[in-house]
C-alpha cells in the first residue's frame, strides 16, 4: 500500500525530481571542469575538489528530496522552498549521517566476499530509515542511524518488505536505464532522469514508511 500511496504523491508532486536532476547536472559540469586533459596528470587537488563536490551536492540533494517527500506527505504538496527549508535546517544532520553511513557500508562491502552479501543486506535493512529520521525526524547524524536502527529491530517484517520493494525497483529500472543510455544523443539524458524519479519515489516511500512506523500520522 505505502508504494501505491508514494506513487500517487509522486504524480502530484513531479518537482521532487528537480533537485537530484540539478545536482546531477551541475556534478557533470564540475566532473568536465576538473577532468584533466592527461588522465596521468589527475593530481590530488583534483582529486579532493571532486570528492568535495559530490558530497556537497549529495547533501543537497538528500536534503531537498527528503524534505520535500515529508512535506508531501504532511500537507500532499511540497515546493523546492520546502526543500530549502530542510537544507538549512538539517544539511549539518545529512552530512554527519552521510560520513557515517559512508564508513559502516565500506565495513560492510569489506565483509560482503566472507558473508555471501549477508552483511550488505544488513546495512541496508538497518540504515533504509537514517535519511528520513535525518530530515523527516530532525534528528543529529549518528541519533538518526540510532532510530533507523531501532525501527528496524521493532517492526522488522515491513522494513524487510520496504528493502526488498526498492531493490527490485532499483535493479529492474537500472536495467532499463542502462538500456536506455546507450541509445545516441538524448539516452543519456534520459536515462538520468528516469534514474532521479526512481531516487525521488524512493525517499517517498521511505519517508511514508517512517513516519508510519513511527507512528506520525500519515
């Protein structure tokens, strides 16, 4: 039901798509700005402002998405204001949730060749909840892996349900997406976009069933 309930939310609010695919685009512009004409000359400094780049506009990115997806769910319309909004308020929050996830899932990756993939499912079955606790919940950085811990210890069967849901829309629609990128001139484009409506009706099914489960009125 929460899937068919964000895909309606999602239609009426086609501007979570924006951020991501701005991001996306302005991430191309730095990639193409900082590509050395000599890939042996790609020094250190190059190096740094892209990986500062990218968690810059992730940051943006999860927040303005995030935000807006509990607007959505809050009032049924959410604006790119309201996105800035949560940026302002929990950009500080995402970054700290972002660094963290960011070492617990390399931990993990680190594990996956000696527990068959059992420690990626792990991760994501115990952190699907941190962004929207990070946004949705206002909650500081590490409290929001906290709670997306603690949500998933006590209402395991939907979160097993909400992990498996978007896996299967991730790898059939990046399927279709790689599909589509290799058709000339315009498939890459394309494919962008369907990849930032997908990321964008994920947080809203994430959101929904976060504030389900923590029993916010949805």
């Amino acid at each position: 039901m929460m899937f068919g309930r964000a895909f309606a939310l999602l239609r009426g609010n086609f501007g979570i798509v924006v951020p991501g695919l701005v991001v996306a685009f302005a991430l191309s512009l730095v990639q193409l700005a900082l590509e050395p004409a000599d890939p042996l000359d790609d020094d250190l400094v190059r190096r740094i402002l892209r990986l500062v780049a990218h968690v810059l506009g992730s940051i943006i990115s999860i927040a303005y998405t995030t935000g807006m997806a509990d607007v959505a769910w809050s009032r049924g319309r959410a604006t790119l204001a309201d996105g800035a909004r949560a940026f302002q308020r929990d950009g500080n929050h995402v970054l700290v949730a972002l660094l963290a996830l960011f070492a617990i899932g390399l931990v993990a990756a680190t594990l996956a060749a000696f527990t068959f993939g059992l420690s990626i499912a792990v991760y994501a079955f115990f952190c699907i909840y941190t962004m929207a606790s990070a946004v949705a919940g206002e909650r500081p950085g590490l409290v929001a892996i906290g709670e997306s811990v603690d949500i998933a210890f006590r209402r395991p069967l939907p979160t097993l349900g909400l992990v498996a849901g978007i896996g299967l829309i991730a790898f059939g629609i990046g399927a279709v997406a790689e599909l589509i990128s290799a058709a000339p001139f315009v498939g890459p484009l394309v494919a962008d976009i369907v990849i930032q409506v997908v990321i964008a009706y994920a947080a809203l099914v994430i959101v929904g069933e976060y504030r389900l489960l923590r029993e916010v009125p949805v």
